[in-house]
C-alpha cells in the first residue's frame, strides 16, 4: 500500500504526502499519544524543522540517529524568539505527532504523569537524555547554525507547529 519499512528501527513508516487514512487501522490513534488541548502549548512556529544526527547511545554506545525540534522562529509563552531548539516536550499537537512518525524512536518515555518525548536506541530500548544534547557548545544540538556540513540534517515541518517543552539557545 506504499508503507516503507526502516531496517534499523525496524518498523514500518509512511511519507508525509500519503494519507494517513489509508493506514488507519494499523497506526496508532494520535489521540492517545496526544490526550492536550490548544491551550496547553507554550511554543508555536510556524518556521520549524526536525534536526536530526547521529550520536552513540548513552546507554550502549550504538551509533543512532537522533532529533530535535528546531525553530527559526516562533513564540514562547507569547514572547517572539529566532533560532532555538526544544528538549524535554512534554505535549505535543496531533499534526506534530503525525509529521514526526517517520522518527519512531523519537516517543513517550518516563513514569505515567512525568512523561515526556525522547529519542530511544533501537538497540537497547534506552531512552536518551534530551538535556545532554542541548546545553554545552560541544553538545549535538547547540549551535545547529555552525555544525560541520553534513553533520545534522534539517527536515522541514509543515504548517505551525503547537507544543510545550524547553527552549534552548546558543550564547554568543
């Protein structure tokens, strides 16, 4: 029917241009990944991506792939902010969760009421610490504007995106 199966993570995956629709009876219902309403998102862009790259897993040391949120512009809490990324979401829209379907090891990890999304090894199950990923110079995620070519690739996000979590931005 035109699904794609990823070897590494070893599920199967649809593009974003095939209607979700015709997969329905075999995808979860974005409901119960996403149980929040409009007025629990603190960050809204409509300028975003998927950055993703590979790093060693912090448990395993597998090489995965990785992602983030990144936003070249958007509003947090209201306030108008250029170029940060997200760690540490904690809810998301349902069109977000259903552009992020691709990343399947990028899901729901933490005790039920602390849950937040993270990337997870296909290897060992475990799930990475987004915070490790984000907040020193050295770190995957901090300046994606000054990774060396090729290092990070940058996947568009159609529409606005609505969800909640940290922000984190590179100190000049």
């Amino acid at each position: 029917m035109g699904a794609h199966w990823d070897g590494d993570s070893k599920r199967w995956y649809i593009d974003l241009d095939q209607p979700a629709a015709n997969f329905e009876r075999w995808l979860p219902d974005a409901r119960e990944v996403v149980v929040h309403d409009d007025e629990t998102f603190t960050i809204v862009s409509s300028h975003a991506y998927v950055a993703s790259a590979t790093t060693p897993c912090q448990r395993c040391a597998s090489n995965i792939e990785v992602i983030c949120i990144q936003c070249e512009s958007g509003t947090a809490s209201g306030e108008p902010l250029t170029r940060f990324t997200l760690s540490n979401i904690w809810a998301m829209d349902v069109e977000l969760a259903r552009q992020l379907r691709p990343w399947s090891n990028f899901r729901e990890a933490g005790e039920t009421g602390d849950q937040v999304f993270a990337n997870h090894c296909p290897h060992c199950g475990a799930p990475q610490d987004d915070l490790y990923f984000h907040t020193e110079p050295d770190e995957l995620f901090f300046d994606i504007s000054s990774a060396p070519p090729g290092s990070i690739r940058l996947t568009a996000l159609a529409g606005t995106v609505r969800l909640s979590g940290e922000e984190h931005f590179q100190v000049d």
